[in-house]
C-alpha cells in the first residue's frame, strides 16, 4: 500500500447538500425551511420569544444553588473494593489510594479525591486506605477487619 492508495470506504463521506438550487434537487425555493419571513432567515434567536410578554423561562422563580467550587468525589462502595481484592486485580498488602483504585479498574478515573462507603460485607485483612473520606460505617469494617485509614487533606486530630 502506498500513501497515494489510501482513501475512505465507498460511501463514507457525503457531498454536501447544495438547497435553493431549483424544483428539481428536491429542496428549492424554501431551501428545506418551510416558511417566510424571519424563521426562514440565518441567525434567527426566535425560540423563547412570546410576542413581548414576558417568556415563560423568566416568569418561573430561580431555584436552589449550584456552587462552583464543590469537590467531586468518587463514592467506592467497601463491598466492590473486597470484590476486587478477591478476584486479584487489586492489592490488598499495599496502600489502597486512588491512584491503585484506578490501575485496578475500581474507578475509571480520580476526580477530586476517593469517599469510602459501607456496604456489603468486607473481610479483607490488614488492608491500609489512603482516601480523603471515609464514612463511619466503613470506618469501623475496615478497622474490625483489623485495616486501618488515613485520611488525605485532614488534620490527624480532626476527623
């Protein structure tokens, strides 16, 4: 094969539609747009327009607060990471951060940091997480497991 033999599988790009070019390609005179007047103009920002009363999205009252500095964590389910320990894609005798959760395939990627979550059943022995939260309940299986957590981001004292 030589570069100058390479092109696209037969049908794989499409000429582009030339409208307005007569009755007979199917799409004169409107050219597809079906109307006159403004709507069958380019740039039209018609859509929400109510004739000068006041559009409908503008009448209803804003609700609530998306704040932009929020921290997206990924919730890992306890029960999920024992899952993956016991079938070997994840190492229980080395420290279990986000960086080990993602080369395991348990999260596709870290976001802002890994939360623990009790769930399930977890029977992993003297297994150490390294994650930025840790709810109470996986807390204590991780510790009556006999592993312990050390949270990322948080003063030792404060928890």
């Amino acid at each position: 094969m030589k570069l100058n033999e390479i092109a696209d599988n037969a049908g794989a790009t499409k000429a582009k539609v030339r409208v307005g070019r007569g009755i007979g390609s199917g799409l004169g005179k409107t050219g597809g747009r079906g109307v006159k007047g403004q709507k069958s103009r380019s740039g039209v920002s018609i859509n929400g327009f109510e004739g000068g009363q006041m559009p409908l999205h503008m009448r209803m009252p804003k609700r609530g607060f998306n704040n932009p500095f929020a921290k997206k964590w990924n919730a890992v389910r306890l029960d999920r990471i024992q899952a993956y320990i016991d079938s070997g894609k994840l190492d229980a005798k080395g420290v279990v951060d986000a960086e080990a959760l993602v080369k395991a395939g348990v999260i596709r990627r870290a976001k802002d940091g890994v939360r623990l979550i009790n769930s399930g059943e977890f029977k992993a022995k003297k297994v150490t997480f390294k994650v930025n939260h840790v709810s109470a309940g996986a807390a204590a299986a991780i510790e009556a497991a006999g592993g312990k957590v050390e949270l990322i981001g948080k003063p030792a004292d404060a928890e």
